[in-house]
C-alpha cells in the first residue's frame, strides 16, 4: 500500500518554522501515529510556497489543499477536519490569501532552492545588534536546557550522537573533544572560539558572526559548561571590524541580561566571554599557535601532545573549536543529536556552510548538508561558470587543501570524500576555476601565500615551501628542467610528514593535487615551453590576428607601453620587444583579434 | 536589570513574538537592508540611509527600518526585504539610491512590487 500513502506537507521555510511548522510537523506525525494510521501518512517538510506571514502553512497533496494558520494546539482537530475528511474543512483553517503569484520565489530561485539552513537559519530575519530579535526566534532554548535539565554528560552524549565534527578544518568529532577536556582534572579551564579565519576566499565565519552573533556566544556558554569551565575567549583575526562591533555588542546585551556572568538563568554556571583580536596571521588558525598568540607571544605552534584538552590556554584544559562549530552548539541541543544526524552522510552529519567564490555566476555563502555534490554547489547553487567558459576545477580547503577537477564534479561533499581525491573540507571556501587559469599558477600562487605565512620555526615548513615555490616559479618561466617534477614531489613528502604543525603538513596539497590531476600542464610547461591556458608570462606572446582586425585602435589606445602600431581602419601589430604581456589590448578588443600563444 | 530567570525568559519570548505578530499589522511595513561585509561593500549604507531620509520625509513612523547580516547571494547586493502586513516577505537584489527609491515610491507606499529589481519572494528553506 506504500504508494497510495496521503503526503502532508508542512512547510519548512524559514518563516513557517519561526512560528512553529517543525513543532506542527510532530504533533501531526504523533497524532496520527496515536490513531494508529502513520503508515498510511507520508508527512515531510516542504519549500516555501510564499505564504508567509500566514504560517504555519500546511498541504495535503492527494485533496490538493493548502492550509494557513495551522497552530500546534489545534493540530488534533486540524487532523480530524482536513487530514482525515476530504473535503476538508475549509473554513476552519482556510487557504491562505494574499498570495504573489506570476513572480519568483525563493524557491524557484536556484541559489536559495538547494540550501538548508541551520547554522544560517536567522539569515536576513534577525538584527545582529538586537538580542531580542534572537530571543524571540528561539534564541537560548538549547541555553536553558542544557544549563537547567542536562548534566555534563548529557551534553557530551548529545554532541556525540550527533555526529558533529570540527568545522574548522580537521574534522575531529566535537563531543569526543569535549569529553576528553571534561574528563581532565582542574578547577580552571578554558573554552576557545577560533575566528581566525584566514584562507584566501574563505569568510563563513566572519558572516556568521556578522548575522548572528548571540548563538556563537550561546554555543560556547554550553560548552563552557561540558567541560566545566567559567571563562571563553574568542580569537578573532583584526581584518574583521564589523565582526567585533556586533560580538563586542553581543556581549555587553547577554551581560546585561545575566546570561553571561555568574549564576546564569539560576542554573549556578557561571560564565563570561572576552574577545581578543589577532594580528591575522594563517598560522594562528592551528590551534596550539593560536594559544601563544592569547598568551602573549609569538603565534608559533609546539609539538602535540600535550593536546590543549590537557595543556591548553596557561597550561589549562582548553577546549578550542571554530566559530561555525559553536553556531551549531544551541540547534543540536535544542532539537537533539539525533536530528542533526539524520542530515547528513553516514560519516559527516549536519551541515556545511561554504563560502562559494572565484569563476561562478552566483558567489556568496551557502549551505548544504554535508554529501551534496560539487556539482550542485558549483551549477545549480553557483548557477555554473559566466562568460560561456569551461568549468575547469574547484579548490576545497584553500591553500591547505586541493584542486578537484572537472571528472569528479559528482563527489558528494564529506569529509572522507574530499579526503579521498587530495583535497580537504578545510573550513568550508570553495574557488571555483575555469578554463583560463593555468594550474602551475594556481599551485604557485597558493605557495607564495604559505610562504609569507609560514612560521619559520621548523625547517620543512620555512625551507621546504620555500624551494617548492622557487621551482614552481622556474617552471612557470621555462626555466624548468625535465627532474623538477620528481624534486617536487620528493619535497612535497618531506614537507608534509616533517613539519611541525598543520599549516606546512598540509603546504605542499596544492602542488600534489594540481600534479595528480592536471600533470599535462606541468609537462606543457617543462617539455614544450607552453602554457596551455596563456596565464604565464614568460611563455606567451601576443600578437593580432590580421585577417580580424579592423584597425579600430582601440588595443592601441589601451596599450600602456606603445608596444601596438598601425594606420586606423588597417591590421594592427604589436611589438614584441616592447610588450609586457599585460593583456590589456586582448581586454579591449571588441572582435576577439588579439590572440595568447 | 538584574539576571533573567527561566520563566522571564520565556515570557519575553512570548511577549516578543506577540510583538512581531502586533507589528505585522500595525506597522505599514518593515524593510530589512541586508548588512554584511559584503552588503556593506557594495553600498549598502548608502541604500540604508538613503530609505531612512525617505521615511522621515514621509513622516511615516509606522514604516520600520532596520539591519540584518549577510543575506547570502553576495555577488548580488545591496539587497533589502520589504514585508508587508501578511504578505510574504519581497526581496530586491543589485541595488542603486535610485532602484531603493522607486521601491520605497512605488512597493512601501503604492503597495506595487518593482519586478525590475526584484530577486523573488518567501522564504528560504530550513532543516
């Protein structure tokens, strides 16, 4: 009978569920379950059919039905009128007026249409600035259970059986992480909000504390009490002033309210919350690095163990995870592990927020559960490559992680995936390439920035990168010799089983990845002295292609050197001498004459 | 204000969604200029401020003004949300003073959406 069952839809916008559509969608599964008919039901959450305003709104599929207005307290009698009678009663809870039709909606929109928002779920609706607008959609429930109604290891349970891990880039499961803080002996310990965020294109953190700062704190006073500590600091990068006006903000009003000091809600924790801005340096984002930094000294990281959960911030048990991880915190609570896991793939649970950039029609931060695939994120969310290009391949974890081609765009996106293919999940930014980047550069480009960022304190990191970049830079010149790809890869290893911390055991990914995948430029490059995609300018010439051009002079108005010649309304041609291979003619050139060889 | 209990807690939480459900039909409308980062960037404050002189011009104070964070599609903004009594919220993409005027003119005041800088309607989706 499983394909005659009666689909009740309730809508899972982020409207209906601020006035309760989730809390609906249960009392009408345990309602019909109680009259004995939940096999003969399918209820599921559904998009938002813009009927807001009127929520929680309600479908019946088979009756063809829509129903606003429908309140938790009325679920059995809405059960008795419209689920079960056909046809339902209308006039109790009525199809909801005031529609917009002929227009988009959200829904329709595929940059919205794809994303399930948890961690995002109060994007546009609240005033960070207000922390009444967060009370009042559900802000500080999970706050109140977990201080009034749970015990430590209920908290740790819950956390682990949703199945979280760090999203700061490892991955590490966050209840096993705050059971081996809690478990550790000491009347003094720490809870720690990594917003160092520092990859190239990355700012989900920074939005995320922009949009709604009160559930960072929130996630972190629930932490603090987990492992029994009384004190928090958020490590925030200086790059990021409107961040700490609203955290800064955020503070003072949860003070106000005694939700931050001692005895809050009466539960007898107590906690505050200080932030301390940082220099902005890549290397604090390892954890260790950023507790020298809190202390005073230079952000250098020290061989683990000890582990901060035994020897963090002063020596103290320090539970240190990133500012998404802590945004996650309340909703798990609240809404328990056993829900955040049900999103998800069996090894990553809930999901992931990624700060979508680069070669996309649609750039901006998105969020999906975590098994999406690429190719969802890059065409259907990112609305696929502008300009008529090739879609080319994809970084995932910045100059961390790896270069994904266009042969794995149907990856789902977990942990263990990304894993698999050279890359990593990292903290969530995703550039996206098309076919004019050239992948010696790319590889370059993200090793220039490692070595700036690099510590210096252990020899692999501070030499290995540094050699690596200078034979990148060799190819990426002509220079290259037929041995260099073998060198690469020798030091590659070193570098990455050598190295002290994170940042110079994950340096050499983008090399590695670029050679798995796209080895052909590489050998262009060494072998033939081209550059497949015109991105290096050593090993490109310009020129114009006579039988296009029509004089215009438009390339020799833009030329910034005099290296282009010819009379007006005749071919055109560019000196080669004198040309800097700046590109600024092939911008200008409204007929495509301007050719890269 | 001394700390908040549970019960207060709660009751401010009823109290406010009250408030929300009494704005809806008190207030004409509420417009939400979306304020990240990148909202910021691309000129938001100038939409912000420039939908505030037009409201105080007005003297319409039962049209609320007021800041979110990022809304998400950041090659798109500015953008801001009109919502109006029950309908849904509107939300308008890729804005100018001027486009932001014209949607105060014609959508806040004459109950007209301007589909020319229109992104779409509703809601986004949760889990």
């Amino acid at each position: 009978m499983k394909e005659c069952k009666t689909q009740v839809r309730v809508c899972a916008g982020t409207s209906c569920a601020c006035r309760g559509s989730f809390e609906v969608q249960q009392a009408i599964e345990h309602d019909l379950a109680e009259r004995g008919l939940a096999n003969e039901f399918q209820i599921e959450a559904t998009e938002c059919s813009a009927h807001c305003g009127q929520g929680p709104v309600v479908e019946i599929a088979s009756h063809g039905s829509i129903h606003a207005g429908v309140d938790v307290s009325d679920v059995s009698s809405f059960v008795d009128e419209c689920v079960l009678k056909e046809p339902p009663a209308q006039d109790l809870f009525p199809q909801p007026g005031n529609g917009i039709d002929g227009l988009p909606k959200m829904a329709d929109v595929g940059f919205f249409k794809h994303q399930r928002l948890v961690v995002l779920r109060n994007r546009g609706l609240i005033d960070p600035d207000n922390i009444d607008d967060y009370i009042a959609l559900d802000g500080f429930e999970g706050l109140a259970k977990a201080l009034l109604s749970m015990t430590q290891v209920e908290i740790i349970d819950e956390m682990k059986k949703s199945g979280i891990r760090g999203r700061g880039g490892a991955g590490f499961p966050t209840g096993v992480k705050w059971e081996f803080c809690q478990k550790v002996q000491g009347d003094t310990k720490y809870v720690i909000c990594n917003a160092d965020e520092g990859d190239p294109g990355a700012f989900m953190d920074r939005s995320v504390m922009e949009g709604n700062p009160h559930a960072v704190l929130e996630g972190m006073i629930i932490g603090g009490k987990a492992i029994g500590a009384t004190n928090g600091v958020i490590y925030l990068r200086d790059e990021y002033p409107l961040a700490l006006k609203r955290l800064t903000n955020a503070i003072g009003q949860l003070e106000e309210y005694g939700l931050l000091g001692d005895n809050i809600l009466g539960s007898g924790h107590s906690f505050n919350i200080r932030v301390v801005r940082g220099g902005g340096a890549f290397v604090c984002g390892e954890e260790t690095s950023l507790i020298a930094s809190l202390e005073g000294k230079a952000g250098r990281p020290r061989p683990r163990p000890p582990f901060p959960a035994n020897e963090g911030f002063w020596s103290k048990p320090t539970t240190i995870n990133n500012v998404e991880t802590w945004a996650n915190v309340p909703v798990i609570i609240n809404r328990g592990g056993d829900w955040y896991s049900s999103i998800g793939t069996e090894s990553s649970k809930g999901t992931k927020v990624f700060s979508l950039v680069g070669k996309v029609e649609n750039t901006g931060l998105v969020e999906v559960p975590m098994g999406t695939t690429l190719r969802r994120i890059i065409f259907d969310i990112g609305g696929g490559i502008p300009d008529g290009k090739k879609f080319k391949a994809v970084q995932s974890g910045g100059p961390s992680g790896g270069c994904i081609p266009e042969s794995l765009i149907d990856l789902p996106v977990d942990y263990e995936e990304l894993a698999k293919v050279g890359a990593i999940m990292g903290s969530g930014g995703l550039i996206v390439m098309d076919e004019s980047a050239c992948m010696v550069d790319v590889a370059k480009f993200f090793l220039s920035f490692l070595v700036e960022e690099s510590c210096g304190k252990c020899t692999p990191c501070r030499e290995g990168v540094l050699r690596m970049h200078e034979i990148l830079t060799k190819i990426a010149e002509g220079k290259g010799t037929a041995e260099d790809i073998e060198l690469l890869e020798e030091l590659a290893m070193v570098v990455k089983d050598a190295s002290l911390c994170a940042l110079g055991g994950t340096a050499p990914n983008p090399v590695l990845s670029t050679l798995r995948y796209f080895r052909e430029e590489y050998e262009a490059h060494l072998n033939e002295g081209r550059c497949p995609a015109g991105v290096c300018r050593s090993l490109i010439t310009y020129s114009i292609d006579q039988e296009i051009c029509h004089g215009c002079s438009a390339c020799q108005q833009s030329c910034p050197v005099d290296a282009i010649s010819g009379e007006k309304k005749e071919p055109h041609e560019i000196d080669a001498a004198l040309c800097t291979k700046c590109g600024a003619c092939q911008e200008s050139c409204r007929f495509d004459a301007v050719l890269v060889v | 204000m001394s700390a908040i209990t549970l019960d207060e807690l709660k009751e401010k939480k009823k109290e406010l969604r009250a408030m929300r459900k009494a704005m809806e039909s008190e207030t004409r409308a509420r417009i939400v200029v979306h304020m990240g980062t990148c909202g910021v960037a691309s000129g938001a404050q100038k939409i912000l401020d420039r939908v505030s002189q037009l409201i105080d011009a007005e003297g319409a104070n039962d049209i609320q003004i007021m800041t979110s964070g990022c809304a998400g599609l950041c090659s798109r903004e500015p953008m801001l949300t009109v919502e109006m009594g029950n309908a849904p919220p509107v939300k308008y993409a890729e804005l100018t003073e001027s486009k932001a005027e014209k949607i105060f003119k014609k959508h806040v005041l004459g109950g007209k959406i301007v589909e020319s800088s229109l992104l779409a309607v509703g809601s986004e989706m949760t889990r």
